[in-house]
C-alpha cells in the first residue's frame, strides 16, 4: 500500500531469515587464565563489569550530590562544565520560570484505561523478556478486565512518585562487536533486557513529556533526536540539498560528520 503497510510480508517473501546465537562458554581473567565453569565465567563477566560501572563519571563528581543536580546548583560542578551547565539546563529553566507549573502540572494525572491500552498496542512485538520473562506479547494478550490491574498499580506507582526497586531491574546481555564473539570481554556491547511493565508505564509517561515538549516548542526545529514523528529522513534531505545546491553553483563546500569515539564508555550511567 502507499502509506507502507504490508512492506514487512514482502520483504518477509523474498529474503529468507537466519538467526546466529553466541553463547559465552569460557573468558580470558585479567591474568591470562582461562575461566571455563558456568559458576568461574558468571564471576569473571560480573567482576569486569562491576568495575567497568565504577570507573564511569558519579552524580558527586560531576555535581557535588544528587541533591545538588536535582536543584541544579552549580557551585560543585568543575569549571569546564559550567557554561555547558548554563546553557543546557539553566538558562532554558529560566525561561519557563513563570509558567512551569501550567506546562508540567498535568503531567501525573492519573492514567486512563485507554492511555494503558494504547501503551501497550504500540510496544514492539516479540522483544526481549526481562528478568520476570514476561514478555510485552502476554500482556498484549490482556483483555479489558485483565489490564485493570495493571492500571491500578500504575496509578498507584503515579502517586508514589516511584516504581518498586524489584521490577525496576534488568537483565544484562552481551553483544559482539567483533567476528570473535563474546570471548573478549573488551569487545562486547552491553544492553540492558528491562521489565515490560516497566517500558509501558515509561513509555506513558515519556509520552505526555514529549507533548508538552512539542505543543510549546521547547526544542529546536534543529533537534531531530528524541522527537515525536522525527528521524533521519529530514536531516538526510537537508544534507542532500546542501550539497546539491553546492553542485549547482559551484560553491566550496565542507561538511563534517562526527562519530565521537568511545561516547557510550565515558557517559554517565546514573
């Protein structure tokens, strides 16, 4: 069809679909040994990754304390990153200073049946269980009666200002990045397998912010990154124009495309 549906059973009939599995069945220890029992390999990924989460940047180091962040006082934040902090956070705040609580005061109000059903309807079939392995399909086969209480603990995490620490917990999973598999621990991407439960309940919420975000313009038209109804598609054209329009005058033209190197193992995790 012209708006796209049914592309996926077509593409389903020409190409045929191969699975790879990687399994960690032994790793290297920092001193060279070879770790091979499933209780010595658990150990060893356990180890490098609890001090691979420790040498990233702490809320103390960047802001003094957690209270500090949240109150956006800079006072402990070291000196190069002041400006950033100003010009980020800051100054934005102090633009809706006035009318902060009409653009954010409805934020909680309480979650309806339909806002859950919708929730639910747009998950991605087939992912990835978290640790419970309650996988979003089981609760896409939820009927009305059946999703009430769901909608009830919602509502109730909503006026708790916190969802339960015991499903807010995820599975850790190693991806290669190399045709060497998961041997080399150095070589591996993590992903983090999350609750279900919990992807719904955030994808309400991150639903109603990203609203308020859009129907007051508090991003720029520049930001094509975590926006509703955006993607590649629009920068892409921007470029290709750009460029087009250097051809067809003969203008100099530099473009630079950054990818900055090791950027997911210097963020802050917290």
């Amino acid at each position: 069809e012209k708006t796209g549906k049914g592309k996926g059973k077509v593409l389903a009939s020409i190409f045929r679909k191969s699975r790879e599995y990687e399994e960690l069945r032994w790793v290297r220890r920092e001193d060279g040994t070879l770790a091979s029992s499933h209780k010595e390999v658990s150990e060893v990924v356990k180890e490098f990754f609890s001090k691979w989460f420790q040498s990233r940047v702490t809320v103390e180091e960047r802001w003094g304390s957690w209270e500090d962040m949240m109150k956006l006082n800079p006072d402990q934040v070291p000196a190069q990153y002041k400006d950033f902090v100003k010009e980020c956070y800051e100054d934005p705040l102090n633009e809706i200073k006035g009318r902060r609580e009409t653009l954010w005061g409805d934020i909680k109000r309480e979650i309806t049946l339909q806002e859950l059903r919708e929730a639910i309807k747009k998950a991605r079939k087939g992912t990835a269980p978290g640790p419970s392995q309650v996988s979003i399909d089981m609760i896409k086969a939820l009927n009305e009666s059946a999703s009430k209480p769901i909608l009830a603990f919602f509502n109730a995490c909503m006026d708790e200002n916190k969802f339960p620490d015991n499903m807010n917990t995820a599975l850790l999973r190693l991806l290669p990045k190399t045709s060497k598999g998961l041997a080399d621990l150095t070589a591996v991407r993590p992903i983090a397998l999350m609750e279900n439960l919990m992807k719904v309940y955030e994808h309400i919420i991150i639903g109603r912010v990203t609203a308020v975000i859009a129907d007051n313009h508090l991003i720029e038209l520049e930001q094509f990154g975590a926006v509703a109804k955006a993607g590649v598609a629009a920068p892409l054209r921007t470029l290709a124009e750009i460029m087009d329009d250097a051809r067809a005058s003969g203008q100099e033209l530099h473009v630079m495309v950054a990818d900055l190197a090791k950027a997911f193992d210097t963020c802050e995790y917290w």
